[in-house]
C-alpha cells in the first residue's frame, strides 16, 4: 500500500515523488531535480544532467554519483557578470569666450 503524501515532512515527500535537492556550486542556492526515466548516459557510463542555475544564470552540469545516488555539480559557464559603469563626472564647465564684433 502506498503512503500517504499529507502525513510525511517536505523532505519526504520530494523523496517519495522523485524530487531531490542539490545546491548550485556557483550561488548555492537550492536546486530541486527529478531524475529521468531515461537518463543520458555518457561516454565513461555516467548518468549526466545540465542545466541552468535559476538564481545566477550559470550553466552546472553533473554527473550521479552510482555509490549513494547524489547529483555532484560542476559549473560549466558561469554567468555573465553584470557590470555597472558608473557616470562619467561632470566635468566643470569652461566659459566661452563671446565673440566681438
């Protein structure tokens, strides 16, 4: 028989519906995933995921760990930086000589 979902904490329940959590090596914000059902493999026989980070923008990829199942994360492109220019300062102005007639 299945378990309730109503009486089981968060963590518990995104373990029971295949969520799991991850924290972005970029930001460390959380991340929340599901594995899929067909995974892709690569070529050292890893199960591999990539995606980006929502918080910094920054590209992470990773591959499952087969030992205990953990997501364990790379930054693959970080995110572009965004860069603020500040004004130039106003520079004092200088009177014009008026012309003569």
């Amino acid at each position: 028989m299945g378990r309730n979902l109503r009486n089981v904490t968060g963590r518990e329940r995104q373990h029971a519906c295949g969520m799991r959590a991850t924290a972005c090596p970029a930001c460390h914000a959380q991340l929340t995933y599901r594995r899929s059902a067909s995974p892709r493999i690569d070529a050292c026989g890893f199960e591999s995921y990539a995606f980006d980070c929502a918080r910094c923008g920054a590209t992470v990829a990773g591959v499952i760990d087969p030992l205990d199942d953990t997501l364990l994360l790379a930054v693959v492109k970080p995110s572009v930086p965004v860069v603020k220019i500040a004004p130039a300062p106003e520079t004092p102005s200088v009177p014009r000589p008026t012309p003569t007639a």
